[in-house]
C-alpha cells in the first residue's frame, strides 16, 4: 500500500500492520491517557495540537475538568500537503501564561510536531508543559505520558471515511484494508 498524502521518508517507513479503532475505543484510550496523566501531574490548562491533536485533547481536559485551547500545526495547507516538516500556523494561547500546561497530540514517531508545540507553548512563559499523545511508535519521540505504543498504522475514527465531492467514502489510505 502506498500512502501519497504522507512525506516520501515517511511513507517509505510505514508499518504494514493496521489497528482500526472506533470511537469508543479511542474514547477508552483517553480516558487511560487522562488517568496516566493524572498520577502525578495537575496541569492548570490542556493545548491540543490541531487538528487530530484535538480530539484526544479535549476528551483528557474534560476528563480532568481543565480548560482546553488549540494550537494549530500542520503540514498541510487547505488540505493538501504542502511540506515535508511541520509548521506552526498559529500561536500558542496567552492562556498559558504562568500556567501548567499539558500539551496533547494524537500520535507522536518524529516528534516534530510534539517540539514545535513545545517551543510554541515556551514563548507564553508558562510555569511548565508535559506532552501526552494517545500513541507513540517504537523507538521515537517520546512524550511525558502515552496511551499506547505501536508500530501499526491507526485507522482514527475521524479518518476513516473522507468526502470526495458531496460523497462520503473510505479513505483512499485505508482502501482494501477498512469495510465500507
């Protein structure tokens, strides 16, 4: 299987293992991030990386009854990728100010994005930031806390189906490997 959305060195690397995950299972995966979380940090706010970065993010603030704010970091620019490194495309919130910050993407193996949002979040001055994502592969970046760590690629479920047109069909990545 070919991945054309992803950077050439990444797509050269991709495992050929798939974890298919629904949308209870991601919800059970932070809700274990935000107990693991929980053991010995109290972040004053929660960031989440968009866009995926998101969804993880705003499950462990609620879980954790903590304000939640976005900082976007993207590779891609209206949809189409458009480079092969990360950039911040927006700041990091004034809310982090002075604060404890628990910085949260979806998945982390470069840790590219997981840095950026880290000297994004540094430039507000807050009192400290920890990273969480809900995986992580084998052997890269890791982050403070981590729900799962795995080498397959995750099928989330917000990716699994995309529009083409005014149609919603199975993501062209996941084509052979997911059930319409």
């Amino acid at each position: 299987m070919t991945y054309p959305d992803l950077p050439q060195n990444m797509a050269q690397s991709q495992p050929t293992e798939f974890l298919d995950l629904s949308w209870e299972m991601f919800g059970e995966l932070c809700r274990a991030l935000a107990l693991r979380v929980a053991r010995d940090f109290e972040p004053d706010l929660v960031v989440g990386i968009a866009r995926a970065g998101v969804f993880p993010g705003a499950v462990v603030a609620s879980v954790l009854r903590k304000d939640f704010y976005s900082l976007t970091i993207s590779r891609r620019e209206g949809g189409e990728l458009v480079r092969d490194r990360p950039a911040v495309l927006s700041a990091a919130p004034l809310q982090c100010q002075g604060k404890k910050i628990l910085l949260v993407d979806e998945i982390t193996s470069s840790g590219d994005t997981l840095r950026m949002g880290l000297a994004a979040i540094r430039d507000r001055n807050p009192a400290e930031v920890r990273t969480a994502t809900s995986f992580t592969r084998h052997g890269g970046y890791q982050p403070d806390y981590i729900a799962l760590q795995t080498d397959a690629t995750i099928i989330f479920p917000w990716d699994r189906k995309i529009f083409e047109g005014e149609e919603l069909v199975v993501n062209p990545r996941y084509e052979g490997v997911v059930d319409e």
